[in-house]
C-alpha cells in the first residue's frame, strides 16, 4: 500500500489530533501496510505531497509555538477523501 | 501487534483481486447482495479477466475470512474515531480552541494514551466522556429553556404594564368628557353605567 494512503488513513481516523513526522512515521512502520519499509525522509516528503494543492491539501500542519516542531493533521478535505476510500484504519 | 487487514496476504481468488475490487465486494455484501449478483458482477469485472472462475463456494469462504476481517477493521475505525472524539472533547472542554495547534497536539497525546490502554479502559473511558459531555449538552438544554421562560414572565410583566397605563390614558380621556362624567356619576347599577359609557363611546368614535 503507498505510504500515502497509510499517512492520510493514520491522520484521518484520528483528526483533529496532530502529530510529528516521527511519530507518524514510526506509527505507519509499525503497522507493516506499507508496501516498503518508509524512512523519515520518505514520511517527510509524502506529507508535503499530502499538503500540496496538487493532491487537494488533504493534510495541512501547524508548528508548535513551544517546541516550535510541526504537527501534522488531516484536513476536512482529508477526512473525506479517507472516508470515500472506506475508512482505512491504520494501527501500529 | 495484530495483523491489519490490509498486510493480510489472502492466497484465495477473491483475495488476489486488487483492494479496490474486494473493498467493492465487502460494502456489497454489508449491504446484503445476493450471491447469484455477487458472482455474476465479480465474474464480469474487468479485473477477474482471463482468470478462473470465481464461484459460490469462494465466495463462501471470503465471507468467512476477507469480509470478516474487513468488518473488524470498520470496528477499529470506528472505535479510533471515538477516541479521537472523546481527545478533542477533552482538549475543548480544557479551553483550548480545536482548531489550535496546541488542543490537537493535546488531542494526538491524549489519543496514543487512549490507543495505548486495555481496550475495555479505553472504552470505558470513552464513555464516561460522552456521558458527561451528554450531562452538559443537558444542563446547557434546560438553562436556555429557563432563559425563554424568564423571558415570557418578563414580556407578560410588560404587557400587564402596557394595559395599565392605557387604561390610566383612558380614564383621563373620558374623565374629561362632561357627558361621560355625568354617565359614572349617575344613578343606576355599574352594569348599567357600563352600557351606556360603551353605547356612548361608540357613538363618540362614529362622530
């Protein structure tokens, strides 16, 4: 499964809780649904690809103003789509 | 950790089909298709081409296996979906704004607790939230009806002071009339002095 389907299925089901691109790594390595093992660049990147208006900004993120790190969330057009997938749930 | 459907590797004719087909079929099947339709439509899609034939008893045995699990998996869903309703209740009910990074962050920690407990705990967890968010929806219910009823008491009180002062207006009006004067000043009963007063009114405002 590509990894961005596993990251928007993580974010979605769990929105509007956000997270850091290590956690959202470390969480989408362990649920063994990506079709290759992903690195924190590879998460890093398919993140900014999540957030582009080329993929309809299905994740959009905020920098923590006290550990000034981003947190990454799923938006409300994220949620749609994941739902119109068939609510994927990711576990790990 | 438990294998998650979509790691499952389903050796099975209908499990070899791509996910988006089988995806199709379970949310078919949920909706209570028959296995006659469920067949021919499997048979005839683009993706089963050229491979064998899928019948009745594979279908039979995914209903088993590959539906199964994919109910399970809509009952994981589901259950992360409450946690993350119960996280960000909890975050609002905090004073944070939702929609600020610093209650979805809190949202996220509260939510790899919830993800991380026994799933009775968290469950039970879950409920205690929605029961005392319903207990505050409640109260909120029965303060906004207390408001609308105050308020009507205090339109009525208006009223009743509106009535008064026109009556007041209107006995000075009429108290000033020589003819009504010596109507109320008169003999006879005060249901007599009432018809004339009103037979006299009438008359006035047709003048």
């Amino acid at each position: 499964m590509q990894l961005r389907t596993v990251i928007l299925a993580f974010l979605a089901a769990r929105a509007p809780a956000a997270y850091k691109a290590a956690a959202i790594h470390s969480r989408c390595q362990r649920s063994g649904m990506c079709a290759t093992e992903p690195s924190l660049a590879a998460t890093e990147a398919a993140l900014r690809e999540l957030a582009s208006p080329r993929l309809g900004a299905l994740v959009d993120m905020a920098i923590d103003p006290l550990d000034k790190v981003p947190y990454w969330y799923a938006t409300d057009a994220g949620i749609r789509r994941w739902t119109l997938d068939g609510s994927l749930s990711v576990e790990g | 950790m438990s294998t998650t459907p979509a790691t499952r590797a389903y050796r099975s004719k209908i499990g070899r089909l791509p996910w988006a087909v089988r995806h199709e079929l379970n949310e078919r099947l949920r909706d209570g298709a028959t296995g006659t339709d469920l067949l021919t439509w499997l048979n005839r899609h683009p993706a089963q081409r050229g491979k064998p034939r899928i019948n009745s008893q594979n279908l039979s045995d995914w209903r088993t296996s590959g539906y199964a699990d994919w109910l399970r998996d809509l009952e994981r869903a589901h259950h992360i979906r409450t946690y993350a309703e119960t996280a960000q209740h909890i975050a609002t009910a905090a004073g944070g704004d939702p929609a600020a990074v610093g209650s979805r962050i809190l949202a996220g920690r509260m939510l790899d607790m919830l993800e991380g407990a026994e799933a009775e705990t968290a469950a039970d967890f879950a409920r205690a939230v929605a029961s005392l968010r319903k207990g505050e929806t409640d109260a909120q219910k029965l303060e906004l009806e207390n408001r609308k009823l105050t308020l009507a008491q205090q339109n009525l009180e208006l009223e009743k002071q509106k009535f008064k002062r026109l009556t007041c207006e209107t006995f000075l009006k009429w108290y000033q009339d020589k003819t009504a004067v010596e109507i109320a000043a008169g003999p006879g009963s005060n249901e007599d002095k009432i018809a004339a007063l009103l037979a006299f009114m009438d008359h006035q405002q047709t003048l």
